[in-house]
C-alpha cells in the first residue's frame, strides 16, 4: 500500500465569503461550515471560532481535535465507516491542510476536562497551541443521553475537518512524503537483511466516554488485527474518547501517529517496518487475556523480530500494556514501552497501576500529576464553567488573580502516550 | 460470560439494573471502600471478572465504583486478582492524598454514576 | 554562611572502635575532615562547629543521642548542617543519615552526607535527604568533599538542584518532569534499535525490580534451637501500644511473649489495615503461632522460643522501611542468640 | 524483611499465603499457607481441627529451617 502524502503549509486562518486556501491561508466560509455539519437534530446549536497561537485564549473543554485532510486519488475517502463509505483507504494522495486542527468543545458531561492554552505557560504542554485551531461549539438538545451527545459532537468535527479539507483538494501541495507498505511475504523479502518491526498500537476501549473506532467499529469488539500504517494516516481510527485529556489519542493524533512516522522514517535503513497490529483495552479481564494473547500470536505470526507498544490511558490501561509485553516478550520478541506515569504531586510516588520486570526498556511522556499554574486569558471558548470545575476540582484550585493550579492531565495532549510531544520524567 | 458473578458497588444505578440478575453488595461508603471488600473477597478466593480501576476518571475524582468479582470462591486467592486489587488500592490512596475528591453538584455525580454504570455493563454483555 | 559538620570518633581524631562508646561533644570550628571542606567551601561559607559521637554511642542511644546532637546544632544557628562523609561505615552512615534527617526535618536547616552506594544508610535516607555518593573509603575524601561542599553552598543559597548524575548523590527516587530533545516516538524508535542491535539503552522508567539473598545452612539440631518469631502480618497486644500504622508501617512493634501460651481476643488483634482483620482479631495465633510454638517447646520438640516477638505491617511499606527493619530485627535477634526464623505474614 | 534476616545470616522460614509474593520478597524457604486473613488457621474447622492444621503447618516450617536448599524452595505437602 502506497500514500503520498501532500502537506499545504497554513499559516494563518480568516473567515470569508468562500472557503479556499490561497498562499498559505485558509479562508473559511462560516455559514457553508455550519451547514454543513449543523444537519444532526441532535445539536440545537452550533457556532465556529478561530484561536491562533499566540493568542490569550483558552479552549475548554475539549472534546477531540481533528486534522482536515482530503482524498484526492485512490481508494475510498477520509474517515472511513463515519463520513465515507467502508472502502479501504491508505493508498493513493491524500491532501492536508497542515498547520490547522479542528477543534470540538462541548460539555458532554458535568466533569468534562480537557484545556488547550494558546499563549502563557499551559500552551508548552500542549501541541495544539501551535496550530491554528477552528473551534466547533456544540450544544446539545435537552436531556440528549451522553453517548448521543457524545456521538453527535464527534461526527460534528469529522464533518468539519472533512469539509475544510476538500478547501486543499487542487492545491499543489508545499510538501509531499511518500510512506510505502507492501504484502507481508514482499514487505519481508524487500529488506531480508533488517530486523523486522511491528507496532502494538493499544486503542481506548473501555466503553462510554472511552471508546476508539477502527473503520466505524468499536474497538472494544474487535479480535487484535492488523492494519496498515497509510491506513491511519486516511483517518481509519478515529477517537471517541473523552476523559484523560493529557494521555488521550485525539483523533489529530491517531491521523499523525509520530510512531508510525518515526518508525519508517528508520524503514529501509534500520529496520523493516512491517505495519501495525492494532489491539485494545477492555475492562472484563477475560477480554484482556484474550487481546494480549492474541496480539502476541499475531505478533509471532507476522514474524517481527521486535516492537514497540503504546498505550492509551490509565489504570486499567497498564495492566494491558503488562500483559502484551510479558506475552511479547515471551516468544523471544523485543519490545519497547511508551507510557505516562502518576507519580503524584510530589514525583514520589510509584507511577504504574501495574509493572513487570520484563519491562526493560520504556519511553516515559511524563508525571501528568505535575503542577502547573494557567494564566487567565483574555477569551475562553467552549464552556467557561467546565472551567470552575476543573479549577475546583480535582486536579486544580482557582487563585485569586484568576489563574488556575492545575495538574498538567488537564492539558490535551500533555503527556501523549504515542510520544506526540517532548515530556518526559527522570529520576532525582 | 458463564461464571456467576457478585457485582460489589457503591453505585445506585449498578444495584438497581443488576440487582434482578446478580448477587449484588451494596456498599454504603466511598469508592475506597468498595475496593476494600472487593479486597476481602478475593483474599477470601474470589476472582476479579473486572479491572478495578476501568475508566480513565481517576479514583479520586468520582465517587463511584461498580466491580465484579466471581460467585465462587476458588480453594486458592488468584495471584492476577490480588495483584490489581492491591495495586488499584495502593494508587487510589496515592492519588486521595495527593488531592482529595471535591463535593461535586448532583449533576457532576450523576454524570459519574451513569459513566460507572455503563462501563461495568457494557464489559458484562 | 555558618556550617555545623557532624562526624564520628574515628574522623574527630579521638580513636577507633574501643572509643565508639563517647558521646556527642561539640568543638569549636574545624577537626578532621573539615580541613578538606574549608578549601572546597572556598570562603564562602565557614565551619563554626564539628560534633563528634561514637558510633556505638550513637546505634545504642538513638534518640538520646539525637536530641543532644539537635541541641547542640541549635545553638550554632547554622545555613547548612554537613554529616560524614561516612563511606562505606554502616553505623557511621546510618547515624550521618538518622541525624541530617533529623535536622532538615526538625529545624528546617538544609543537610547534606555523603556515602559509598552500599552503605545500609543509602537505602535508608537517600529518600529524605541528598546523599553525596563516595568512594567505599577515605581514599575518596578529596572527591567526596569537593561534591559535598558544592552541593552544600547550592543548598544554602537555595538555589536549583540538578539531576543526580549532574550533582553527584543517590538517587532520591523523585520523578521530574522535562522536555526532552526529541519527541517521544523518536525516543521509542532510537531505544528499539539499540535494544535490537543489543547496544546499552538507557530506560527512562524502570520497573521495580527485585534482589535476591543466597540460603543461609540450615538448623543443625533443631531440639536445641533458639527460635524467634517475626510476622508482617501486624500482630500485636490489644491496644496496639507502639501505634504501628495500617498502611505504611513507618516502624516495627518488639513486644515480649515470656509466660504467654495463646493468643486470644482479648489480648492480641491485628494492626494489619492490609486484610479484613476479623479472623485475627478473633485468634491471632491465626497469623503468629505462639500456641503451637509453646506445645513443640514443651515436647522438646525446638530448644526454645524465642522471649520476643517482632511485628509490623507489610501493606505499603515501602521496601526501604521493610530493609530497615528487617536488617534491625536480625541484629536484635543475633545478639539474643536466635538460630532460626519463622516470619508469618498474610 | 525476610531477605535482610537471611542475609544477616539467620535460617528463616517464610510462611505466606501468596508463593509467588513470598518469591519476589526473595524468600528461600517457603511454606503456603491458607489464606490471606488467616493463614495459619480456618474459622471454619473445630478448635481442635484448626490447631491441628496450625500444628501440622509450623512442623513443616520446622522441616524447611532444617532442610538445605539451593536457591527457593517451596516446601508443600
């Protein structure tokens, strides 16, 4: 499976009277946007902002961020199973309007987190306060049950970020990189000499508020299987997962999975990547035995020499990340861990719900019970009350000046547990 | 699901909807103390159907907890078990200490109580 | 800036082993090793006082010795207290770590101590307090002393501590946050390849890990031997008279079973917070089996039992403190003439 | 615990409901017991049936501190 994958730099975003890109700005039509994606009785309102770096505003809370990208040869179309039909995507061109994110916020449930800080000290901890953000404001009919709140905000920012992406559809794009992934037996003869790599990508299963989607399939009900690594880059999984905002898979990040990247950055040269095995994390402990021993087959199967393992979440999450690694580890192949720890305010604590002496070799994306103090912005976008909740809540405490003592899991994307940024924790 | 289970919780939603098909015990108390006799019970031989710490909402931000654990009370404590149960204990009162729970509004709880609740049921069907 | 330095009776000058019985005494300004430290320190800060106690004086009077040394380190009112360095001298360590500790956390003066990495006192303090890492003996003075004194001024004008390799102490066991240089997928890829190519990575989270310990003989004439019971499991007289904790066991209880034959409800329960203590509470020897123990003493079927049993709580105690007190209660149990050890827990 | 008396030098028996736990703590002599809230008794035998089972438990710690073993041992029935 071959993608080229052509990246339009955007360097700034302005509503106008037609969306288009145009020397690296993106001109948005507002009410053909909210047309768009306004079509779900669901939603009784809908509004669009723009938040660019740099600025004092704060997006709270959010929900997902999404990448607008477009098909423009090959199979099928972005976001396979929601917005386009099930075909098989990961081949041919796809388009991206780098430098942008769609943005939802929505206060789904009462608890809701979820910051991004586009100036000040919150902005370092995450990555999209460097992209210029259309933030999608979604509200809800009366007493609409939450996972049809949820899903109904969800679909909103795949439709936006699809319909923005087609803006880049006939522009040649500033950048083009091509990832190739072949049949198993070709991919493996290519590089016969090289130590042939698979990676576990473990998705959020665990069930509402908690879920990943794999071409419009719940992840929790899937056997582990694999899937090509162009397929992400189409938009094949998407995220429905809303709590953890530090170490969350937005769906921006699963479309941009930097291990991925990174892997065959190395392909050819170091190792032979031979694609992905997807796998997830469930709550039932039968379900778990059954992913990580199935993973491990699978793993074996496709003949890696080793892997790298990444997890998603929390608690229930590492006991999941242990199993696969033990299991892995057992059949001779070598793996490499990425995680994030819960470490305590103080750093002093143990950090895993669960650990295994087999876990040699880990990447760490950081303690997200790290302190931070939020500035006040000028402007907040979304629901400034989720805001008092958090601030009261418990992982902040609101100050006097406005300002908010904050532990970094707040933060989207603070401590990405596919490695997306550059946190990390050592002992002192 | 074959085995028979005992669903130990303190959420009213999860006695309520299991009670007409498992053995329910209902714990009037935290969540601490949901995970304490869960403790109990598999010291006693039980197994842990569920991982105790399901769902990313951290054990000192809700106060809710539903797990389910086996009927039967095996001859040997499940190695497995006891592990989660212990290190779910021991990260939930790091985490209490680090930063207690707030009283949150009703509505924050009911949010709480329906994410518990479907979680637990979604992974016993 | 004032420095109080605390040594022993070998580095005071006063003698060795046959003067480890002395009791703290203070001198005005620099002895031993302070020298060293009075070039490191380069004039920034001074010596007033050096505190010299044996080492026996020390292990055999902890809280005593203590409190007199806390006394004296008041009156000199000093920015940084400075113990050891102790090498590897276990008592010596165990003492420079016991009282730095205690002066950071009894009057907020900044500490610093310096051991060889196997000093049982590393172990013990390297959680509370920066533990310059030395050389196993005073052939590492030089080196040890200059890391100290710098790590000593740092302290003292409150400035930034860096990471442990950068400064040169133990490992506090502190998770710190930073951005690294590369992102983490990068990190994950470039650690795969070494770990492939079998080159040396470095883990950026090390899982626990555990040691293990060669089996010592066994009992040779089992109808004359000493036997000791020691148990985790948090039996104690009713009351709990040491307060051990239920979690977290910050100490161990030494509680004396001379004339006792059962253990029953009314006198003994569990501390244990660990485990549903209804069964214990009821019958302890449930968890600490002192009736049986007494009927194979009276059939001659052991020597003896041992007068005293030791307890604690083994539910969170951090592996530090189960060290600690695993590696006192043996020494207690030697010096009694113990030849064997049945340790219970739940 | 059990690891530092053994390196001190004493002979010492770990009797433990949980072998594999007893394991990682680095005990070499091992006795499982019956369960975790009460592993050297059985609330639901007679007196005399529990102190039999107690009885017939700290005998086998006995065997173990007088049996040499190379690295951990458990010492079942």
């Amino acid at each position: 499976m071959r993608l080229e994958l052509g990246k339009i730099y955007i360097k700034d975003v302005q509503f106008a009277s037609e969306t288009r890109v145009e020397n690296g700005t993106l001109f948005i039509n507002r009410e053909e946007l909210l047309k768009e994606i306004g079509e779900d009785e669901r939603l009784k309102h809908i509004d669009v902002e723009i938040a660019k770096p740099g600025e004092e505003v704060r997006i709270i809370p959010v929900k997902d961020v999404i990448e607008p990208r477009v098909k423009v040869e090959g199979n099928g179309g972005i976001f396979p199973g929601f917005i386009s039909k099930v075909d098989t995507v990961g081949s041919g061109r796809t388009h991206v309007l780098k430098g942008t994110a769609v943005v939802t916020t929505g206060r789904i449930v009462g608890f809701q987190e979820g910051i991004i800080d586009m100036a000040g000290e919150g902005a370092k901890y995450t990555p999209f306060s460097k992209t210029n953000n259309i933030v999608i404001i979604c509200e809800p009919v009366d007493d609409l049950p939450q996972h049809e709140h949820e899903e109904a905000v969800r679909i909103a920012g795949y439709k936006a970020a699809a319909y923005l992406g087609k803006a880049g559809k006939d522009i040649s794009p500033d950048e083009v990189k091509v990832y190739e992934t072949l049949p198993l037996l070709e991919q493996v003869k290519q590089y016969p000499e090289l130590p042939r790599v698979i990676y576990v990508y473990m998705l959020q299963s665990q069930g509402l508020l908690h879920d990943t989607y794999v071409y419009g399939v719940d992840a929790k009900k899937i056997i582990p299987t694999f899937i090509y690594p162009t397929e992400v880059f189409d938009g094949a999984i998407v995220s429905g997962n809303c709590v953890s905002a530090c170490d969350k898979n937005p769906t921006y990040v699963h479309m941009n999975n930097p291990i991925i990247e990174d892997l065959y950055e190395r392909h050819g040269k170091d190792i032979n990547f031979l694609g992905c095995v997807i796998t997830n994390e469930n709550v039932y402990l039968a379900d778990k035995e059954r992913s990580s021993n199935y993973t491990a087959k699978l793993v074996e199967f496709l003949g890696a020499d080793a892997v790298i393992i990444s997890e998603e979440g929390f608690g229930n999450p590492d006991a999941d990340l242990v199993m696969n690694c033990n299991r892995i580890e057992e059949k001779g192949i070598k793996t490499v861990l990425l995680t994030d720890e819960y470490a305590g305010r103080d750093g002093a604590s143990q950090s895993l719900a669960d650990s295994t002496p087999r876990g040699d070799a880990v990447i760490t994306a950081g303690n997200a019970n790290q302190i931070v103090i939020l500035p006040p912005m000028k402007k907040v976008i979304g629901h400034p009350n989720a805001a008092d909740i958090i601030a009261g809540g418990f992982a902040g405490s609101l100050m006097a000046d406005g300002s908010i003592e904050a532990e970094i899991q707040v933060i989207t994307g603070a401590t990405s547990e596919v490695g997306f940024g550059y946190l990390t924790t050592k002992t002192f | 699901m074959i085995e028979k289970i005992i669903i130990v919780t303190n959420n009213v939603l999860s006695d309520t909807s299991f009670r007409g098909n498992h053995r329910v015990d209902f714990i009037e108390g935290s969540l601490l103390d949901v995970l304490i006799k869960v403790r109990d019970y598999i010291h006693l031989g039980h197994r842990l159907m569920t991982h105790p710490l399901m769902g990313s909402i951290k054990p000192n931000q809700t106060p809710y907890k539903t797990v389910a654990i086996t009927l039967k009370a095996y001859e040997s404590v499940d190695l497995n078990s006891l592990i989660l149960i212990e290190n779910s204990i021991e990260i939930t009162l790091k985490l209490l200490n680090n930063k207690p729970p707030r009283n949150w509004p009703e509505e924050v709880l009911e949010d709480y109580r329906a994410v518990d609740f479907e979680l637990i049921k979604n992974a016993l069907n | 800036m004032r420095i109080v330095h605390y040594i022993n009776q070998f580095f005071g000058q006063i003698g060795g082993e046959e003067k480890a019985h002395i009791p703290p005494q203070i001198r005005e300004g620099i002895v031993g090793p302070g020298m060293a430290f009075k070039q490191a320190l380069r004039g920034e800060a001074e010596i007033v006082a050096t505190i010299i106690c044996g080492d026996s004086y020390f292990a055999e009077n902890e809280a005593k010795a203590k409190a007199e040394i806390l006394n004296m380190v008041k009156k000199y009112y000093p920015d940084i207290f400075i113990a050891g360095p102790a090498f590897n001298a276990g008592r010596y360590g165990i003492a420079c770590g016991t009282i730095a500790k205690a002066v950071k956390d009894e009057l907020g003066i900044p500490v610093v101590t310096g051991m060889y990495v196997e000093n049982p006192g590393v172990e013990m303090f390297r959680r509370d307090i920066y533990i310059i890492s030395t050389k196993n003996s005073a052939a590492g003075m030089r080196d040890a002393v200059l890391k100290m004194a710098a790590m000593a001024l740092k302290l003292a004008k409150g400035e930034r501590i860096g990471s442990p390799a950068d400064e040169g102490y133990v490992e506090r066991g502190i998770r710190v946050n930073y951005f690294a240089g590369e992102r983490g997928s990068k990190r994950a890829v470039d650690m795969l390849i070494k770990k492939i190519k079998g080159e040396a990575f470095l883990t950026e989270f090390k899982m626990p890990e555990f040691d293990r310990v060669i089996p010592n003989p066994p009992v040779q004439d089992i109808t004359k031997a000493k036997i000791a019971l020691v148990t985790s499991g948090g039996i104690v007289p009713k009351g709990n008279p040491d307060r051990i904790e239920a979690s977290s066991a910050s100490k161990y209880g030494e509680y004396d079973i001379e004339g006792v034959f059962d253990l029953t409800g009314e006198t003994f329960e569990t501390a244990h917070g660990g485990y549903d203590p209804v069964y214990a509470n009821m019958d302890a020897d449930r968890v600490l089996p002192v009736d049986v123990l007494r009927d194979l003493e009276m059939e001659g079927r052991i020597g003896s039992l041992h007068r005293y049993y030791y307890a604690t709580v083994g539910n969170g105690t951090s592996v530090a403190n189960a060290k600690r007190f695993g590696a006192e209660i043996a020494k207690k149990l030697l010096l009694d003439g113990v030849n064997a050890v049945i340790l219970t827990s739940t | 615990m059990v690891k530092e008396i053994e390196r001190a030098g004493l002979p010492v028996v770990h009797m433990c409901t949980i072998v594999p736990i007893s394991k990682t703590v680095g005990a070499n002599r091992i006795v499982p017991t019956v369960a975790i809230p009460h592993p050297l008794g059985n609330p639901n035998l007679s007196r005399a049936e529990e102190k039999a089972l107690r009885r017939k438990l700290v005998e086998r710690a006995l065997k173990a501190l007088q049996t040499p073993v190379g690295d951990q041992t458990v010492f079942e029935e």
